[in-house]
C-alpha cells in the first residue's frame, strides 16, 4: 500500500512540449518517479503558454494556427503526454495568459495551484546567463520568488537522483526554517532519508573588526572566543532539531562550517562532496530580499548538482 504523505499529495509538472530539447523535461519526469515512489500522488502536467513561447510558435505555424495557439498548445501537450505512462499521472491542462506577459503566466498558474490546494510544483530551469537572464529574467526562477506553493527545481547540470536518501538542508535556525523543517521531516520519513543540517557562521561583524577584539555587553571579547561561543549555541539549537527527528525515526547530521567563502558555495560544494541527493531550503521572504537578483535560493536552483526542494517563508 502507497504511503500518504501532506507535502506530496497534489503536483503540478510544469512542462513545455515546445522546447526542442526534451532532454531536461524528460529529466525532470525521471526525478518526479523517483520523489512520488511508493507514494500515493496526483501529478497533473500543466502548461501556460509565456510571450516567448508565441513568437517561437510563429516561425513553425501559419498565421490562422497562431490567432488559435491555445487550440495548438492544447493538442502539442495531449500528444506529448500521451507518450508517458504513469500511475497517478492526471490529464493535463493548459491555462491561459489573459495578460500575455510573463508575469502574467505565473500568476495564472500559482493561482491555479493555490485554487486546486498543489502541495508541490515540479519544474526545471533552463539556466540562462547573461544578459538574456538579466532582461528576461528565468521563468522557473520567477516561480520560486513568489510561488507560496513549495518548488521542487532541476537545472541542465542536475544529477539524476534515483532515491533522496540524503538531504542537505541549509538552515539559519530561524522560526522560519522550522516551518520548512517539519514538512521536510515528513519527506524524509516517507523516503526514509537522512537529513544533515548545514549551517555557515555568518560574518556579521566582519565590517567592525579591525582590532581582533569587539565589545559585546559591556565587555570586550576576542573575535575567535565570539566565534567559539556563536558556533556552540547553534551546535545547542541544532542538537534540539535533531531530537525531534529522532522522535519520527529520521537520522540527522549536524554540519557547523566557519566563516569563509560565500554561503551559496558552501552549499553547493557541501552538496557534491558529501554527495547529497536533494537540497532543502527556505527562500528569502520580504521586499529587499525577494527583488535581490542574487538571492540565495535562486542562485543554488541555478547551479545545484543535485535537486532542490524549496519551501517560501
């Protein structure tokens, strides 16, 4: 009997049966068989046609298919469908973009998948660079900034996972990051994985530190004890989520890497040496954070080895 599981009962894939190479959609269908495993699960394929999309139709298409794109888009993603097979697999969809802009798409479709209770949307990015990035912007991308519904995202470099058995899950400790962790805990439960929680040392006070000595409460401590004492509270907390897993039956590591490079190459070098099968995160939340082009969850989905799971906070 399938295991029932809250973070895995509805999925929305979102696909493009126009992309010429099917290689990392195909990709992304292997990972979602992988994640919905011995799990009872809804996977309903959906497409919503972007700007991009209709001028590239435009150059394959008369001009009467073109004023018809949805009737078009609606049999390109019944005849791509057709060739999977899958159980749980439901008919697909195509929403429509009233606005015609690429804003406009993902909001029809984090509306769609609020207004049908998604627990996931499966997706993958194309890993644009460059000026095409900076103009265009990336479409997965764009989900991940405002999608209230967790993402589940693969670039062109991502591995292909056949288990999540061990989850990296990079975490400042925050009551935000307990959210995502309690619904990670079910996850790993039901893949019976291991989760390491990895945290970086942030360097708040690098811009202060000048002598080698700050004052903290009335008195003056050396940099390295301010260190010391900063990397045993976090041991503390870490020790504390732990023993909640433990309670659910999940194995937990506890990674505490110093201060150095940047926390996005931590994560991502963490990933490949100590070969993690799935990273876990919380995206940045608030105005300042949600518009930096650098944020940090978007910056791992880019350049992930393997695949990322992120929950919005």
């Amino acid at each position: 009997m399938k295991k029932k599981i809250d973070s895995l009962q509805k999925i929305i894939w979102l696909i493009d049966p126009f992309q010429e190479d099917t290689a990392l959609l195909m990709k992304t269908f292997s990972q979602l068989k992988s994640l919905t495993s011995g799990i009872a699960s809804q996977i309903e394929p959906v497409y919503v046609l972007v700007p991009d999309e209709i001028d590239r139709m435009a150059f394959t298409m008369d001009l009467l298919s073109i004023k018809d794109y949805r009737d078009a888009s609606k049999k390109a993603v019944k005849k791509f469908i057709s060739k999977i097979k899958y159980p749980g697999l439901k008919a697909p969809q195509v929403l429509e973009n009233p606005k015609g802009t690429r804003m406009g798409a993902i909001h029809e479709l984090l509306k769609y998948a609020k207004k049908n209770k998604a627990n996931l949307i499966v997706t993958s990015s194309h890993g644009k660079k460059g000026l095409n990035r900076f103009f265009m912007g990336s479409f997965a991308e764009n989900i991940i900034l405002h999608s209230q519904t967790p993402v589940f995202i693969l670039n062109p470099n991502t591995a292909n996972k056949k288990n999540y058995k061990k989850i990296l899950f990079p975490t400042h400790f925050s009551s935000k990051d307990k959210k995502t962790y309690k619904n990670l805990l079910e996850f790993a439960k039901a893949h019976g994985s291991e989760i390491t929680l990895f945290h970086q040392v942030p360097n708040y006070l690098d811009p202060v530190i000048s002598s080698g000595a700050i004052m903290l409460g009335g008195g003056t401590v050396t940099f390295d004890q301010y260190l010391s004492d900063e990397t045993e509270r976090t041991r503390k907390t870490a020790k504390r989520w732990a023993k909640e897993a433990e309670k659910l039956g999940v194995s937990v590591r506890i990674l505490i890497s110093p201060r150095g490079r940047s926390i996005v190459d931590a994560i991502l070098k963490t990933a490949s040496s100590k070969k993690m099968s799935l990273i876990a995160m919380s995206s940045e939340t608030g105005a300042i954070a949600s518009r930096v082009l650098g944020s940090i969850s978007r910056q791992v989905a880019r350049h992930a080895p393997v695949p990322v799971w992120i929950q919005h906070q």
